[in-house]
C-alpha cells in the first residue's frame, strides 16, 4: 500500500513535471535572452560605433576602443556555464515556440564557436597575427629586386615577355613558402579545437556553426561542377587563343603566368570592355539613390548617415554596416565618377536596404540577414547591374547605338567573370576541406591537382611548392571562400524568380528593374523583413518556390 502510494505520488509527480517541464524551460530560455540581449546590445553598439569611427578617421585610439570592445563580445560568448545552458536546451528538444527555438539555435551556435580554452586560443590568435604580419609585410622579389604585390600585377595584366611574367608569377608566390610551416600548424591547432568540441576537424565546424552542412554543400559544387565543365571549357578555349596570340606562344604552351591575376580568378582584360567613359559625367551617389528610390527600396537616410568621398586618413575599401539593428545603416565608400564605384555602391547599398528593412518587431537577435551569403547575395544582385545594357540605357540615357556597343562584350565578359570566379571558389572550397581533413598529406601536390581539374590551368612541370599558402585566405579568413560563391548562385536565383514569377515576363532580355517598384516590394516582404526568423534555406524556398539551387545561375550565365 505504502509502495504503492508512492508510486503513485512519484508517477503524477513525473505527469506534473512532464506536464510542466517544457513551460518552465522556455520560461526559463525566455529569461536568459532578454537578459542575454540586454548584455550584449549595448556592447554591439559600441563596437560597431568604434569600427565606424576607427574606419572613418584611421585613429589608433579609435582601432583599440574597437578591439576591446570587440574582446568584450568575445567574452560574453565564451561562458562556458551560458553554453552548457543553451546546450541543455538544445538536447531536450523541448521549446515548442519557433521563435524562440530560433534565437536558442543561433546563441547556441554564437556560444559553441567561442568555447576553445583559453590557452588554446591564445595559440591560435598568435600564430594567426604573425602570419598576418607576414603577410602585410613581406615583399616577393624579381631578380634579387623588391616588388609590390600591385607591381606584380601590373606586369601580369600588361606584359608581353613571357619570361617576365613568369618572374613576376613566382615572385608572387614567394611569400607561401614563407608562411607554409605555420599555416599547417595553425590548421592542427584549429583542428585540435574543434575536436575538443566533438567535431572531426576545423572545416565541419566551421560550417556546422553558420548552418552549413559538408553535404549540402559537396552537393551544389558538383552540381554546378557538372554544369559548367563543357561551357568553361570552350569560353577558356577562346580565351587562351587570344593570349597566346598576344604572347606569342602556342596555346599548349600556356602557363599559369599567363593569365592576368596570381591565381586566375578574375577576368583578363581581353575583351574591350571601357564603361568608365560612361560615368564620368555622371553623379554616381545621385544615380544610386534615384535608382533605389525608383524600386521603392529609398536609401535617402542611409546616405544621409554614409561616409562617401575620400579623404586622408579614411578606410580605402568599402563596406556596409547595421550600428544597432534599429535603422541607423551606414556606408562607407570612396565614390569616384567611374563604373567601379557605381557596381560598389550598388553593392554595399543592397546590404543597406536588407539592413534597413527589417521588420522592427522581430526579436533583436533575429534581426540579422538569414545567412551572411544572403545579403552578399542581395547586394550582389544590385551590383551586377552597373554593367547592365538595358539598366545602364534607362539610367545613364544613352542611344540605342550606345546600348549596342555596350552589349557586344558585355554579355560574354559577365559569363567569363562569372565561370572564371565559379571554378576558382570550387578549387578554394576543396583544398580547404581537404587541407582540414588531413593537414599532413602533400598539399602541394594536391593545390595542383584540383588547379588543373577545376581551372584547366597546367602545373608548371616539376613544380613542388606551397603555392596554396600564398593565398591570404587560407591561413586568415578560413572556411568562408566558398560564400562568395553561393551568393552569387543566390543572386541569380532571387533574378530567375523576380523576372518571371514578380514581374511576369517570358525572358530577362530587357530587365534593368529601373522603376520596377515590385522587385522592392518582393525583397523586403520575402527576405528582408523575415531577417533571420527562418534557416536560411528554407527562407528561400519560402522567398523563389525552391530551396538553392546552381540552375539558374547556370542560365544566367551559361549560353
Ligand atoms: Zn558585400
């Protein structure tokens, strides 16, 4: 009886608790957000503030002050007891709530790439600002002479002499032999982090921790691999006909030091391809607005919080940031009149809009783009139209004569750029994934291997050297490369379904988006007020009907 009872007691006890279990977890995850958020706002703020400034003036004070503020976010994410938490609440799977679940799965992944022992990380930090330091300062050398890495590509982009080139090719790698014995023992200890974690290597953790999957990725490379073997082939055919001719050599003849950049990953200028002469008279910041405003996506308060013009002492490059996920979005550019600063600002304004746009009621850690190649990808989509025929006819005014002009090497310069790009990320993305499963095999041998199967570019004969370490990637922004390339599959995802399912239309011939007010009206209702509240493929499959696919960047671009 007595037995009895207690069962009793013990069973609607465990009922009780079943019951209630999962009440009090939210309740309880829903304390440690806010809370979290109330932390690590103001914190963003400041950073973010810092980096503006620091960019902006080029001051040390401002640099340190982004630092340590940067170090205090850091340190708000390696609490190991926060972690535990979340990943209790990860592995009891009861958080019925879908926002919350949400915002658990992201702090959870935030927490999980911060959890290396202190010591550990101190290693890794090292060992990766000495190679940096190397990196800014060391100087490849062309006969016994010092050379900048810009000299070297001025003599790849105009030189005739073969001989020179190759001088300038090697000198270009010079630094990778330099830095190769450190690269691979920063791989081991990155490796040796993320098994600590569980985790085969350094690669699978990366991924796992921005919602990647090895698979799903190994899936779209091949995929587009495929698609782009025989296309790439013949576009490379006519390309390497011309250098040849140019350097007068054979085509069989032709090496890496052939083509105009160290690695083959951007276009040689072989194709007459001038559209600066079309802006120079033009207002780029005005055209940029004009053009914004015409799709109902207005940037005015973006601009008006920009940092535009050149100036001593400011950030050459250009960049977007959200200081405070509130609308306060800004961009900092170095505009002059010429297509280059019409593509950036484009550009850099596509991830304003997605920025700006969101839905202010979104809980503040959703209010992020789904995935960082998301808003790559929007800000891409715009950018690309800075040498658009038909956008360029609408917004510069120009004659049919001069539209024609344009489109007789437009088109077959944006395929080059874009197959060129595309088979140089699959050479990045496989030699990292490689280089993380097993750092002690023969790198060298192996860079060359996916060079020649993905580029077409032939290993200069007997060549033994760690080329691939010369790529600054590699050892200082590992596991990313690959995001370039599936913004740009994305970009021409979100194009295929604008052009035929928001406006309609049989073909794409004629589509500037100039004026076309339901292309604003589609980003911001299906992808940026959504902000990070999905995954970011089913947020695309919820946006285009289908979850990322290489297709349609292959019709864009494959003709
Ligand atoms: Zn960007």
């Amino acid at each position: 009886m007595k037995t009895l009872s207690i069962l009793i007691m013990m069973l609607t006890a465990g009922i009780f608790l079943f019951g209630c279990a999962p009440r009090a977890r939210q309740n309880e995850l829903e304390g440690f957000i806010k809370a979290h958020v109330e932390k690590i706002k103001p914190l963003q703020k400041e950073r973010n503030l810092a980096a503006w400034d620091a960019a902006t003036t080029g001051k040390s004070e401002d640099y340190e002050r982004a630092s340590s503020s940067t170090l205090k976010i850091r340190q708000v994410y390696s609490n190991p007891r926060e972690f535990a938490f979340l990943e209790e609440v990860r592995k009891s799977g009861k958080i019925s709530n879908a926002i919350l679940a949400r915002q658990s799965d992201l702090l959870y992944n935030r927490y999980l790439e911060n959890q290396i022992e202190p010591e550990l990380l101190k290693r890794i930090v090292d060992l990766s600002s000495e190679i940096e330091r190397t990196f800014s300062t060391h100087r490849g050398k062309i006969e016994g002479q010092e050379v900048t890495s810009n000299e070297i590509r001025d003599v790849l982009k105009t030189q005739t002499d073969s001989l020179k080139r190759k001088r300038a090719w090697l000198a270009s790698k010079q630094v990778g032999a330099v830095v190769a014995e450190d690269v691979i023992r920063l791989a081991k200890l990155r490796n040796q982090a993320a098994r600590n974690l569980k985790f085969d290597n350094f690669h699978t953790l990366s991924l796992a921790t921005v919602e990647q999957d090895v698979k799903e990725l190994d899936r779209i490379f091949d995929e587009l691999y495929e698609l782009t073997n025989e296309p790439f082939a013949r576009l490379k055919a006519d390309l390497d006909r011309i250098l040849a001719a140019k350097y007068d050599v054979a085509v069989a003849d032709l090496m890496p030091w052939h083509y105009h950049d160290p690695f083959f990953q951007e276009t040689p200028m072989v194709y007459d391809l001038d559209l600066d002469t079309y802006y120079e008279d033009k207002d780029i910041k005005d055209l940029a607005a004009r053009f914004y405003a015409g799709i109902d996506l207005p940037v005015e308060s973006i601009l008006d919080n920009s940092d535009l013009y050149e100036r001593e002492g400011k950030n050459p490059h250009a960049f977007c940031e959200d200081m405070d996920r509130q609308g306060d979005v800004r961009v900092l550019c170095n505009i002059k009149n010429n297509e280059y600063w019409m593509e950036t600002a484009l550009h850099e304004l596509g991830h304003g809009v997605y920025f700006k746009y969101y839905n202010p009621e979104t809980p503040y850690l959703l209010r992020e783009p789904a995935h960082i190649f998301t808003t790559e990808a929007v800000a891409m989509f715009f950018g690309r139209l800075s040498r658009h025929p038909a956008w360029m006819q609408q917004m510069l005014d120009l004659s049919d004569q001069q539209r024609l002009e344009i489109e007789k090497v437009s088109d077959k310069y944006a395929q080059l750029k874009q197959l060129i790009f595309a088979r140089w990320a699959m050479v990045m993305y496989n030699f990292e994934k490689q280089l993380y499963a097993n750092p002690d095999q023969d790198l060298n041998a192996l860079w060359w291997r996916l060079v020649e199967k993905y580029q077409f570019v032939k290993k200069p004969q007997g060549r033994d050297n760690p080329d691939w370490a010369a790529k600054i990637h590699v050892p200082l922004y590992p596991c990313y490369y690959h995001n370039y390339l599936l913004g740009e599959l994305l970009a021409s995802q979100l194009h295929n379904h604008i052009v035929h399912k928001v406006l309609k239309l049989k073909s794409d011939e004629n589509v500037g988006y100039v004026g076309q007010r339901k292309v604003g009206d589609f980003l911001r209702k299906k992808v940026f007020e959504v902000g990070a509240v999905y995954h970011w493929n089913e947020m695309i499959e919820r946006a285009t009907g289908e979850p990322l696919t290489p297709k349609y960047f292959v019709t864009q671009f494959v003709k």
